[in-house]
C-alpha cells in the first residue's frame, strides 16, 4: 500500500476576496488535504493556525485585492502560500511580528517576503517522522 505522505498533492489554489469570514474556507480545505496526506490531527491542528495566520496577516497588511492561497503536500510536508498585489506591504512592519511568533510556534519554516510587488507569506508543516 502507498504511503499517503510521501505522494504528492496540489498545487491547489484558492483565490478569494481579502474578508476575515472566509478562513474557514481556507481552514476546511486545508483539513482536507492534509487528512488526504496522512497528517495527524495535531499536525493538521497546526496547518489550520498557520493557514488562519497567512490569511488574516494578507488581509491586515495587503492592499485590499483578492488573496491567492496555495495549498500543497510533497516529501512529507504540508505547505501554504499567500500572496495578494501589493507593492507597499512592509515585510519588517511591527504588527507582523505577533504572526511571525504564531508562525514559528506551529510550522517547520515560515518566511514574510515581496515578490514581484506581492506581498507573500508561506508557511511549511512537516509530518512529524521527518523533524
């Protein structure tokens, strides 16, 4: 039988309006894959906080325009990509510390970054057997 965590799933993208409510969108497709990857409820516990984290820093500190959000799972490690349009987002801004700590508290790598004049936010968890 395969082993669900080392197949590859995604890239999935999700492109919503920047509104706090749709989380939850976010959070469910999350749970999904990774339950579909063999995560542990712990680990998908944590994907969904670093999910929520991504989503709601793009929303504080974007521009306003809708929010790409990718979803994907390759060599044991769940990872989520935000990126909206922004070419003033301030990766060094003091009110994105707090989303940095949540970050390093549930994720194996974490990164704030412009891109292209898109602010972009990614955050990695990785199945426990690999860290």
């Amino acid at each position: 039988m395969a082993d669900p965590l080392n197949s590859m799933i995604g890239p999935v993208l999700i492109r919503l309006p920047p509104t706090p409510a749709l989380s939850r969108v976010l959070r469910l497709a999350a749970s999904g894959i990774a339950a579909m990857a063999g995560f542990t409820v712990d680990e998908t516990e944590d994907i969904k906080i670093a999910v929520s984290e991504v989503w709601l820093a793009l929303i504080e500190h974007g521009g306003g325009e809708p929010i790409e959000v990718q979803f994907s799972v390759q060599d044991h490690v769940f990872m989520v990509r935000g990126q909206a349009a922004f070419g003033g987002f301030d990766v060094d801004h003091p009110d994105l510390a707090l989303c940095r700590t949540v970050l390093a508290g549930v994720c194996t790598q974490h990164g704030i970054e412009l891109v292209d004049d898109h602010a972009q936010i990614w955050a990695a968890v990785a199945h426990a057997s690999i860290t």
